[in-house]
C-alpha cells in the first residue's frame, strides 16, 4: 500500500468510498485508505494531493471516523513540509487575485469649474383633456431616494395615471449634494415651470407639488423660499420633517 505509482489515484478512492452511501464497510473504509494515502503522502511533493487529503480529512470527520481524519490530516501535512510548507501558509495567495482586480476611484477635480444642468420631464394630456380655456392643472412631482440614488424616472403609477384625468406632470432631478445645491435645483424647476406655463398651456393658478421621502424634505423647504407664492398646495409624502 506504500507503492508511490497508486498515490494519485487513492485520493479519488477515498472519496468514493466516503460518498458512497451503499458501501456496507462504510465505516472501515475510511480508516484503510486514510492509512495508506497517509504513508504514501509523506514521500509526495504533490500539494494538490495534500489539499484532497484535507478534504477527505473534513468529510471522514462528518462520517464519523475520527481515526480516519487523523491519519488523513497527518498526511497531508507531511505534504506540506516536504514542499516547503509549515502548515500554516496559504498555498494559494490572494494576493494574487487582489492584483487582477481594477481599482475604481476619481482622481480629485476643481469643483469651481464643474457646471450642472437641470432636467425635468414634462407630460401636458391631450387637447380634448383641456378645460375650455385650453390650460390645464399641473403636478411638480420631487422623488425620493435618500440624496443617494434615484431620478426623475422615479414616478409613482398614480400619479402617472392622472395624466388621463387631465393633469400635466413634472418630474424633476435635482443634485445629490449638501444643502442648499437640491433645494436650489427644485426652486429653479418651480420658477421654470411658471414662466413657461402659457407655452405649455399650464394654468399658473394652479400648480402643486408632491414630494416623496427625501423629495418630501425638498417640497418642504419650499415653504420657506419665495416660490412658495406661486404654488397652489405642497402635498409630503413619507417626508422626515415634522411642520
């Protein structure tokens, strides 16, 4: 059982006769052939064979055969000496892996010379939708997000359905920065709006907005600015401020 050609197929043994639930030597078997890939370990430099005696060593010791998990761990570390190993050494660094992974960073910027353009989608209903003297209601809709993640895009289905009633819909992104970058983008939305509402056939006597989490926070802010004159109402959905 010492004979060096049969050492590369006795890991594959082991763990066939360790998976094999119908064997009826179950429980001895793990014992003989722990035994005989241990003696025929300590003359391997294989450490991939090591690494399948550790293995083996793991599942005899679920089966129960804690004989059979010392012997195979003894192996394999006769293994890891004989290759240069202590047994505490990583075979495999990760350093290796840490070099193939792409760094993602921003190399630092002048923010005195970054711009940011606003955008808002506008959504004015059908002619036949338009009360008699062709304008229509709108609805400023600020969306949530915690000033991490979101946009415009981020429209409830309710409120987009009131597009059908006659409703005109805006949605509008503003910039996740500290205060007051979003509250200006939001007061820059609500006087663009109102200066084009003839162009849009906007009724500027009434003109909402509904503010949702941390939109909410921004539609609230607005009670404090001068565009608050030029809104109807300020509905704050799930808004972290108490008024």
């Amino acid at each position: 059982m010492r004979a060096a050609p049969s050492r590369n197929a006795l890991p594959l043994l082991l763990c066939a006769a360790l998976s094999s639930a119908a064997a009826p030597s179950r429980n001895a078997l793990p014992l003989l052939l722990c035994a005989a890939l241990s003696s025929a370990a300590a003359t391997s430099n294989d450490t991939a064979t090591a690494e399948r005696i550790s293995r083996a060593a793991r599942v005899a010791t679920q089966e129960g055969s804690t004989a059979a998990a010392t012997m195979a761990q003894s192996g394999a570390t006769a293994v890891l000496k004989s290759t240069g190993h202590n047994g505490t050494q990583v075979l495999h660094p990760i350093k290796k892996l840490v070099q193939r992974i792409t760094a993602f960073y921003r190399t630092d910027v002048n923010a005195s010379n970054e711009t940011w353009q606003n955008h808002l989608d506008l959504y004015v209903p059908l002619p036949r939708l338009k009360r008699a003297d062709g304008t229509v209601p709108l609805v400023v809709f600020f969306h949530g997000g915690a000033f991490q993640h979101g946009g415009r895009v981020w429209m409830p289905s309710w409120l987009w359905a009131w597009r059908k009633r006659g409703f005109a819909i805006a949605s509008v992104d503003y910039r996740f920065e500290a205060y007051p970058a979003p509250v200006d983008d939001v007061r820059a939305a609500v006087r663009w709006l109102a200066g084009n509402a003839a162009r849009y056939g906007i009724d500027t006597r009434r003109i909402s907005v509904i503010g949702s989490s941390s939109g909410g926070y921004l539609a609230a802010m607005l009670l404090t600015a001068a565009e608050r004159r030029l809104l109807r109402s300020i509905v704050l959905l799930k808004a972290p401020c108490a008024l």
